[in-house]
C-alpha cells in the first residue's frame, strides 16, 4: 500500500500565525473581531497553540492583555521558556505593521487548519477502509460527524445587530397582523381546530413530541397532520421508519374515504377506481415527500431535510417513530443520554431550518400497570431530555381502549380520543383537547363535528 503523504508539508501559514498573535498582543481589542473563530488548535505551530491557549484564558477572566501580561501568565502556567521566552514574544510585536488586517489573516490560516483537518479524516478513511474488520458504515457516519463539526465551526456567527433583529420584528409583526386579519394563523394547521387556536398552529422552529402507548392513533394523528399541512399547500416530509410508504398512501387514501377492503383486499368497483383516480391525483399534486428507509439516524435526517430545503424548501417535517431511529453505538452513552442526543439534534434541525419537527414516540410500559392508565410526563422513555428540549408535548389516549365507555362528562368514549397537552413552552399547558376517529383510525378531527370531510 502506497502512503499518499509521504513527502508532503502539511497545509500551514506560520509567518501569519506570528502576525495574528503580534495584533493580540500589540492591541488586544482586535480579537473582538475574531473571538468566535479563535482557539489554540487552529495554529499550527505548537508554540503559537500555547500562546493563544493563554491569551483566551486571560480574555476569559478579564484580565489586561499585553506584551508584559502575556509573558506573565505563560511564567505563572511554567510555559514561558517552552515558547520561546519574553523575547519571542516581544519578537511577534514586531510581524504586523498594521492590526486592522487581523480577520483576513486569521482566515487565512482557518483555512490550513481546515485543511489539515480534512487531511486527517480522509487519513482515517483511507487506512480503515483498508481493513477487513471496518464497519464502513459506522466509519462513514462517524466521519460524517467529524465533517459536519468541522462545518460548523466554519459557519459564521449568529449574532446580529439589534437594529437588525428589529427590522426582522417589524417584518413578522406585520406578516402576522394580515394573517389574523384573514383569520390565519401563524403556524401550520393542527388537527383539530382548538388545538390549533392555542398552539397558533405547529409553530416554526418547534420540536414536537407527540405520544402514546400502541392503538392510541398516533400514527392517525400525523396523517392528518400531514393532510392538514399539504392543503395548506406546505412542503412536508415524513420519516416512515415503521410503516412503507405504500402503506402511508394506503392510509391518505382511506383518509380520503377509501376502504380498507378496496385498498388492501383489491376489491375495486367501477366508482372505487373512480375515486381512487380522483384522490391519487389530489395527493400526487401535494408538496409531500416521504422517506420510508428503515433505521435512520440523525446523520441521515439532517442530510435529507437539508436537501430537500436546499432544493424546494421546507415548511414541515414529521418523524414516525424515536424507537425505530438508530440511536447510536455508543457503548459508553446510555440509552437516555442517546435519545437526549436526538431530541437535541432534532430541535437544532428545527430551529436551524426554521420548521416545525413533530416527532412521535412510544410511552413506556409503566402506563399499563397503573388502574389510571391517563399518560404523563414521567411514562416517556428519558422523559427529563425530552421535556428539557421538546417545544411542545402531547399525549394521545383513548378511554375505550381500556374498556372506558363513558368519559367524565358522561359522554361516549366510542370514537373518541383526548389530546392531553403536557408540555407548551409559549403558553397554556395541561390542557385537555376532546377529538374523535373514524371507525378505521384513519382521520381525526374535533369532537362532535359528526362529518369526515372527503373533499
């Protein structure tokens, strides 16, 4: 096997290093500039790394940085003779005539220090590939991984000026005035109308956790999620990590009216394949897009939401479900602080996208061993993660599945389901939300409207 870097100088800008540390030292103020990018393993030379190690700690504590501080702080860390003494660093005074210049310099030698990066991950993917025993799949997503860190230390700073950030204001409170003057609201529409006038729709930026025990209609709720979004005429994709996506066609379509028996059995008459042209043209003409790969993990969600924003934008994104997500093989991490790592991420990609996330999970068994089987906070599998970074928590529960046939109020629990909202970081929790099904859990809607809609 050849070594492809054999003879090779690793990319690297040392006089310009000595430039950038002089400014520092020479005028301190000038880091401001540069504070968010700067950290000792940019530089390439090891004296410059503990320099600038020093010179961050000292910005830290508020101390005056000078030429005189400098040499004493490296004196009192017994690193002053290692870089070269007070000398060298009077000597790095001396390499900049003129500090203004510090950013393009210090971009410049980023840019080295990215490269050296990139060289040392492809070093690893090349040596590992070569080996019999890699996993190249966990290779490539631990690379992915240490590509994506390098990019972000890339992206520039997300400060912004107030001036600016006010402007924004302006142009939202605007926006949001003529939507309610039309009587819209600012978010995506939920599926039942109460629900959606306290959330103000699925809010942009928002993780959304919505959970039950098996037969509770989640996945019930994110059709009709979805169906609500796409005749808003928004962008969604849905991870499917449980059901084929012919599956999820199958249920859009019984949704639409379609039975069961007509789309799983064939039993098609002439008017069901009336109806189905007529409702498979409805859907295919709907900005949806859905993934049903199995097991995926954040890498891969963050690549195809990114994608598909990239590429037409994206309003909406729905993930069914957290325990069907490849959750890492971490052997250190525990399965909470795995699926913490998920809830974060996914409130990242929200934010980041600016798109509401709904993600669906299972509640844990603990439910079915209490006579009161109503979900709480505590019966989600790493509750405190997901209650730290979830926006908004809901909890679906259907009374007679449990063989409840009346609710409190005395009413039928036949077709009916509660929305229980345990989380709502924007205002009004612990609300109650009264829906009812369809006999195939297929559509959603609010209480005692008494008509599915198939139009």
């Amino acid at each position: 096997m050849i070594d492809i870097n054999i003879g090779k100088i690793s990319p690297q800008a040392v006089d310009i290093e000595e430039a950038v540390l002089g400014a520092l030292i020479l005028e301190p103020d000038t880091i401001i500039s540069i504070e968010h990018f700067l950290k000792p393993e940019v530089f390439y030379n090891h004296k410059h790394q503990i320099i600038t190690e020093a010179i961050i700690e000292m910005r830290i504590s508020g101390e005056r940085i000078d030429l005189l501080t400098v040499v004493n702080k490296l004196k009192t860390k017994q690193k002053l003779e290692e870089v070269g003494g007070a000398y060298y660093l009077a000597e790095l005074t001396n390499k900049i005539s003129n500090a203004i210049n510090i950013e393009y310099y210090y971009r410049i030698i980023y840019e080295k220090y990215i490269a050296r990066e990139m060289i040392t991950v492809g070093g690893e993917i090349y040596r590992m590939s070569y080996n019999d025993d890699t996993d190249v799949f966990e290779l490539l997503d631990k690379n992915i991984e240490v590509l994506d860190k390098i990019r972000q230390g890339v992206a520039a700073t997300g400060e912004k000026r107030m001036s600016t950030l006010m402007s924004e204001h302006s142009k939202r409170l605007e926006k949001l005035t003529e939507m309610a003057i039309n009587g819209q609201y600012s978010g995506i529409e939920t599926p039942i109308y109460k629900l959606t006038k306290v959330m103000r729709g699925w809010q942009p930026s928002d993780l959304i956790v919505i959970a039950g025990r098996p037969g509770m209609g989640k996945t019930a709720f994110m059709m009709e999620s979805i169906r609500r979004a796409c005749e808003q005429n928004k962008s969604v994709l849905c991870f499917s990590l449980e059901m084929s996506g012919v599956q999820l066609i199958n249920r859009l379509l019984q949704g639409f009216g379609m039975s069961e028996r007509e789309l799983k059995d064939g039993e098609m008459t002439e008017a069901s394949w009336i109806k189905y042209q007529k409702y498979l043209g409805v859907i295919s003409n709907w900005k949806l897009h859905i993934d049903d790969t199995g097991g995926v993990d954040l890498n891969y969600i963050k690549a195809v939401c990114n994608r598909i924003n990239k590429k037409q934008g994206l309003d909406f994104v729905l993930i069914d479900y957290l325990q069907y997500m490849d959750i890492g093989s971490n052997k250190n991490a525990t399965t909470d602080e795995k699926i913490g790592e998920v809830t974060r991420t996914l409130k990242a990609i929200a934010k980041n996208l600016d798109v509401p996330v709904v993600l669906l999970s299972q509640l844990n068994r603990e439910v079915e061993k209490r006579d009161n089987k109503v979900p709480r906070l505590s019966d989600l599998r790493a509750s405190g993660n997901i209650e730290q970074d979830a926006d908004v928590v809901l909890f679906l529960y259907r009374p007679a599945y449990y063989g409840i046939k009346e609710n409190e109020a005395g009413e039928s629990t036949e077709n009916y389901l509660e929305i229980i909202n345990a989380k709502n970081r924007h205002g009004e929790p612990n609300g109650i939300y009264k829906a009812e099904t369809n006999e195939s859990l297929t559509r959603i809607m609010d209480y005692k409207v008494n008509e599915f809609t198939n139009d």
